[in-house]
C-alpha cells in the first residue's frame, strides 16, 4: 500500500515516461514550488517569459551547476487548470534514462520530493479534477492489452459511469427529500397516490441499476479479458485445435493418447476481445475400476472412453490440472471426435458455459453427422482443426458466448472492477429495502433509512464516500510518475 504519510501539500515530481531510454523523456513537477524551481534549472531562448501561457510550450536549456546538460520544451500549466489542479510542470527532455534521472535528482535537491506511485492522480482526484472511477480508468489504461479493453476504459474516462450515478443519486435525492418532508410534518402522511409515485420512481433506478450489474461480467471481461479451457477425451483434437486457433504450434500433437500432460495455452485476440486459450490433459477410463484418473464414471458420465489399465502419476496430476482450469474458464470448448462421437459430459462442469465442438470434420468425407438430441441444449459447431474449417465461425461463437447475448458494446460497458461492481450490489440491496418498506409496511422512517445506506454505497463508486485503505490500495496500482 502506498505509505502517505508525506504532506499533500509538498512540491513532488517524477519521472512520468517509461524507465528506459527512449527518444522523449517526462518529468512532472506539481505543488505550489513547480514554478520557482523550474526557473532554478531552465533558461528559456525567448526573452518573453514573465509568464508563460497556459500550456503554451517553451524550448531552453536545462542547466545543473551552471552546465548545459540538454535542450527540453517546457509547458507550465496554471492551478486549477492542471491534471492534478495545483501549479504543475512538464519537461520533456531527450529520453535517455540516465538523463533524466540526472534531472530529477537535482531537482529533488532544490526542495522537491519524489512522487509516490499515483500521487499525481490522485492529487488530481482530492482536488476534484476527476472523481473514482476516472482515477481507475487512467491507471487501467496504462495496462490494457486489448482494442475492446481500451474503449472499455475510454467510456470511463469519458465519465459514462461517473453520469450514471449521479443520475441515480439526484433521483434518490428527491425521493429522500419527499420523504423526509413526510417525517418532518407527521401530520401530513403521504396520500396513496403520492406513495405510489415515488414507488414507481425507486423501482425505476433500482431497474436501472440492475441492467448495470447484469452487464457487470461482460463489461469486466471486455476490460480484463476472458478464460477459456479446451476439455474432452483423449486424442479428440484438444491441441490441434489450441494450435489452429492461436495459428502457431504450442501444445505437442501426436497420435498417442495423452500427450498433453500440463495446462498449455496463449492469448487470443477476437475483434479485439482478449481469450486466454488454455489445452488441457484428455480424459480416459481405467480398466476394471471404470475410474477417469481423478474422478468417477458416473460423476463424469463417460461409458466409452480410451480403456487403460492405469493413468501415470503425471498423467493423474495433469487431469486433476483439467478439472481445476474448468472451474474457472468463462467457457469451456468440450472437443468431440466426430469419427468416434462420445457426448456425455462431466456433471461438474455442466454449470458452466459450454461450447461443443464437433472436430474432425475432414475425415467424415461425404457422410452427414447430426449431433445427438441429449445435447440439443448446447451451442455446437462442426469443425477440422487439421484443415482450418470452420474455425472462423467459431470463433464468433465463442466471442458471443462469452461476452453473452445481450450485444452489449464496449462504449457501455459501465463497470470493469469488482469495487465498483460491489458498491453498485451494495447500493441496490438497499434501494431494494427501501421500495419493500415503502410498498408493504408503509414506514417512511425506515424506508428513509435505507435510501441514504444507497446513496452512500453510490456515492463510494465515484469516491465521495471512501475511507483511506481503498484508496490506498486503488492508487497503490499506479507507477510512479502519474
């Protein structure tokens, strides 16, 4: 956790760029000093500079002990008017690491302290500049390694959520000041009529609230991405297919049966949907005590599968690997051999998302293949891994099954953390009392009540209601120099 016991009024700086050499290099300065030690180290060609214009960028020379050690543009940005909303410098200088460094410690020596990770952010969050979940929005930015995730983030920065909420809490506002305008006059009750508009008018954002959260898992894995786990029998196909999606040889295929022995795998990018692809260890009967290595036939509901005396020790660890990647896959790709069709699949994974995958379509020749009505409940697609058919079509089935069928785009995908998720939950637990209290006990103190717990739980999601543990932990992702 960042450690803040420096004063936010301190003048700090950082180095904001990448720490390695490059062809520019930045270092923030920010505090009610940023100016008078920028005049300390920089000597502007222009003899125009009483006071820069906002942002308006100066070239000069950085100077240490009266040296010249670089040439740098300079932007002065004027409180509030700045990122963080104090007196705040950019220099960017030639990135050479060991320069800029230079720079900065000298600046360090004229009254400056180092940043903390994300004290420039969140800075700019205790002065209002951006409320919660733009601060977690910049930090995402800087990590995000997919086209979906990145316009996921934008919508945030953007405050999509951020105006979401405060629509949500002037409603409530309203509904809470009617309400208490009730308690305050015990005289004058809420007439039937008068009830059942402010109902209505709860159950109306406590709907609202719910297609957010309802959204919530597609919305995280269009951010973070999502897993998926190739599973079925021995030699069905599994690596084959892992291979022909990622388009590279990752996982060994042979034809000996349990050849994949650990969870292999890579990502995928699917109209910029970021997949972890991961092959697991085929499944497989032992002879005689109709075992499948870790579990048995009837919990697994496979009668005819590649007969064995006994499954290694490795092999056994490589299944039980199988069945720990299935519990937490958002998917699970269930490989059938369609020269052999075994369908029957274990009864600890048919909770989960399942896409059945017919392969080895290429080796059916001319003959037609139905898939079985005992799995008409699954999505499938018949496909050759061999040959590259079909792969395209599922691919686009598995993006839908994963983000699900609601179509929802990335510009809305409002939620894409479990903070902000759980204080949404939060506050519609108790939107949801409240609009009870007020149908069926008809008791408006107590109705009022737990009104305010919801706007105090919206009120978290943007940060107006959060103690310093969260946001410690929250700012504490950041790297140094934002």
């Amino acid at each position: 956790m960042v450690n803040y016991k420096f004063k936010l009024t301190d003048t700090i700086a950082a180095i904001s760029s990448a720490h390695s050499d490059g062809a520019i290099g930045i270092i923030r300065l920010s505090g009610d000093e940023a100016f008078s030690i920028l005049k300390k180290i920089f000597q502007p060609k222009s003899k125009n500079t009483s006071k820069a214009s906002q942002a308006k960028l100066m070239f000069g020379n950085i100077k240490i002990a009266q040296k010249v050690v670089d040439q740098a543009l300079i932007a002065n940005f004027y409180h509030p008017k700045s990122y963080t909303g104090e007196d705040m410098v950019e220099i960017y200088a030639h990135g050479n690491f060991a320069l800029l460094n230079l720079i900065l410690r000298h600046i360090l020596s004229l009254g400056a302290r180092l940043a903390e990770p994300g004290e420039f952010t969140r800075r700019a969050f205790l002065n209002d500049k951006i409320d919660l979940t733009k601060a977690e929005a910049i930090a995402e930015m800087m990590e995000v390694s997919s086209l979906m995730g990145a316009q996921v983030v934008s919508a945030q920065l953007e405050g999509r959520l951020q105006g979401e909420v405060i629509k949500f809490k002037n409603e409530l506002k309203s509904v809470l000041a009617i309400l208490n305008a009730g308690i305050d006059f015990s005289d004058e009750d809420l007439d039937f009529e008068q009830k059942d508009k402010l109902i209505k008018r709860l159950e109306v954002v406590n709907g609202q609230i719910g297609v957010l959260l309802k959204n919530a898992p597609s919305s995280i894995i269009m951010h973070h991405g999502g897993k998926v786990v190739i599973g079925g029998l021995v030699n069905v196909g599994k690596s084959s297919l892992l291979n022909a999606l990622l388009g590279k040889d990752k996982s060994i295929v042979t034809n000996i049966a349990g050849t994949t022995r650990d969870m292999v795998g890579d990502y995928l990018l699917i109209d910029g949907l970021k997949l972890e692809i991961l092959d697991t260890a085929g499944l497989r009967r032992l002879n005689g005590e109709a075992k499948l290595a870790t579990s048995t036939i009837d919990e697994v509901g496979v009668d005819e599968v590649d007969e064995v005396d006994e499954v290694g020790e490795v092999e056994e660890i490589g299944i039980k690997k199988s069945f720990a990647g299935f519990k937490k896959a958002d998917v699970i790709l269930w490989v059938v051999d369609l020269t052999k069709p075994l369908f029957d699949i274990p009864a600890s994974i048919k909770d989960k998302k399942i896409l059945l995958v017919g392969n080895k379509l290429d080796l059916l020749g001319d003959k037609n293949f139905d898939f079985p009505k005992s799995v008409n409940n699954l999505p499938k697609i018949k496909v050759s891994a061999l040959k590259n058919i079909g792969l395209e079509s599922l691919k686009g089935q598995l993006k839908n099954l994963v983000l699900g069928q609601e179509k929802l785009k990335p510009e809305n995908a409002h939620i894409f953390n479990s903070r902000q998720q759980g204080a949404l939950q939060t506050a519609k637990k108790h939107l949801t009392l409240a609009i009870d209290k007020l149908k069926f006990i008809a008791n408006e103190d107590t109705s009022a009540y737990e009104l305010t717990l919801a706007l105090d739980s919206l009120a978290a999601v943007v940060g107006q209601v959060t103690n310093e543990d969260v946001l410690g932990e929250i700012f504490a992702k950041f790297c140094i120099g934002k």
